[in-house]
C-alpha cells in the first residue's frame, strides 16, 4: 500500500493498519503534514512512522499510552501537536 493508502486505512480501521503494518514490518510510512484532526488513534502502531508536522489537533493521542518507552516517538507527537501554520 502507498502512504495515501494507509492513511485512510488509519483514519478508518486502526484494526487493519496494526495487522499491515504486522505483514510488512520493514515498510516505512511517511504521514509527513497530513491531517489527523479529530481522528481517533487509539491502539495505533504509529512506531516509526513519520507524522512530521501533522496536524493532530483533536485527535485521540492515548496511543502514546502503549508507545510509553518511545521516548522520541512522544516527543515527536508531542511537537507536531503544538504546530500551528
């Protein structure tokens, strides 16, 4: 699947993303400036994938829960949720 794919797949099923990104491990997904506002992210496997200036504004970010150890993954979410253009 090409990232604009596997978007949707996120913004629709977090379910069927987890097991893709299962079958494809080594993928990696680049989310760079997409909108995620409002979107619910619970239980997402986001490990790795590049959401660089994405807006998070809204979205349910208690993924971060179970990427606790990520520590560079918070981080990340973290500054893209406060970026405002």
């Amino acid at each position: 699947m090409n990232n604009k794919q596997l978007l949707e797949l996120l913004k629709t099923d977090v379910e069927k993303f987890n097991q893709y990104r299962k079958e494809y491990p080594k993928q990696r997904i680049d989310l760079f400036g997409v909108d995620l506002r409002g979107v619910d992210l619970i239980g997402a496997d986001l490990r790795g994938v590049d959401l660089t200036r994405a807006n998070l504004d809204g979205a349910n970010m208690a993924f971060m829960q179970a990427l606790s150890n990520d520590k560079e993954m918070i981080l990340r979410a973290m500054r893209i949720n406060w970026y405002k253009e």
